[in-house]
C-alpha cells in the first residue's frame, strides 16, 4: 500500500484519535455511525466572514453590526476511489439560507482564492452527499495524495507517528474556515495511532 494512501480501518483508526483529543478539548466532532460504510466524523462550528474567527454555533459573533455570520457543518467521510479522507460541509445564514457556491468561495481566504480558482472543479463543488444524500459542499480529495505524501514520507523517516486525519484536516480545513486549534497537534505529539 502506498504511503499516502489510507484504508478504511486507519480512517477509523486516525478519527479514533481524533474524537479522544476532540473529547479531551472539549470540541465539537462527534462520530455518526451510519448503515452502511464508510461511516462519518462531523462538526458543527460557526464563523463569521467579517474577521475570520469562530462563532459559537448559536451565531453571536463580536465585531461591526454589519457583519453576517455563517454556520458550517463540517463531515469526514472516508472516499472509497481516493482512498483518503474527504471534507463535506454545508453553510448557512443564521436564518438558515443556504449559501451559494460564489458566497462559499467568497469566503475563502483572498490568497488562496487566486490559486484555487484556476481548477474550481478540482477544489470546492456542490455535491450529494454520499451518505445522506443531501446537496453538501465537497473540498474534493482528488489532491490529497500530492500534499500528504511529502509530510508523511518525512514522518516515516523521522520515524514519527502521524495522525493521518488531523494532518490532513489541518491542511484543507483553513480553505473553507475550519482552523485546526494547535492543541490537538500537541496533544496528538504524545498520542500514537492504534
């Protein structure tokens, strides 16, 4: 197996780990299992477009009374073609509008925009979810292997255990508002995978 490949039983494994660190940091991820495979790790977070920061999920946001405040929902789904995690989200006003696909990529930061939108398809799309079968956002997984293989060839040869979720997750989560909080990179420092 490639080394930047993950099966279903690590997916499982790495969001395990995940869950306890969430657990310990008193996060929001939760597990749903569902009736058929793969199963879901999901968050629900908010975040307000004005500054960038959290929201609590009840939407109140510090800053001007101009600013909107969106809520994300936020699902880790195991992609069976890619062989690698797949983030799955959907966004909405606190009046429970969904967003469009241009609001979405408004939201994304103006650095990473410009690239991005050279390969839209290649990045966030609208898409049915494959185990809810709702219309979801999709950071597409298509690209996982080319920015995962660098970091873990390196862990391998440092001989370090990574958490090949939470490497990932903190990689694309920034692209669509979701910021890895630095303590699961300490905590996860002296946890290893089952």
């Amino acid at each position: 197996m490639s080394l930047c490949l993950l099966d279903e039983d690590s997916f499982r494994s790495s969001c395990k780990l995940l869950l306890q660190q969430s657990e310990e940091l008193r996060d929001s991820w939760t597990w749903e299992p569902v009736q058929t495979p793969p199963d879901c790790l999901n968050s629900d977070t908010g975040y307000s477009d004005d500054e960038g920061e959290a929201a609590d999920v009840c939407g109140l946001s510090e800053g001007s009374s101009s600013s909107q405040v969106f809520q994300y929902e936020y699902h880790i789904v195991y992609s069976c073609s890619y062989r690698t995690p797949a983030l799955y989200f959907r966004a909405c006003t606190l009046e429970g509008r969904s967003l469009s696909l241009e609001e979405v990529w408004s939201s994304v930061h103006p650095n990473l925009r410009l690239r991005l939108k050279h390969c839209p398809l290649n990045t966030i799309t609208q898409q049915e979810h494959p185990l809810l079968g709702q219309p979801f956002f999709l950071l597409h997984p298509c690209r996982t292997q080319d920015f995962m293989r660098p970091v873990l060839q390196a862990a391998h040869q440092q001989n370090r255990s990574v958490n090949y979720v939470l490497t990932w997750l903190s990689v694309v989560g920034p692209l669509v508002g979701l910021d890895v909080p630095l303590h699961y990179s300490i905590s996860s420092s002296s946890t290893k995978p089952d």
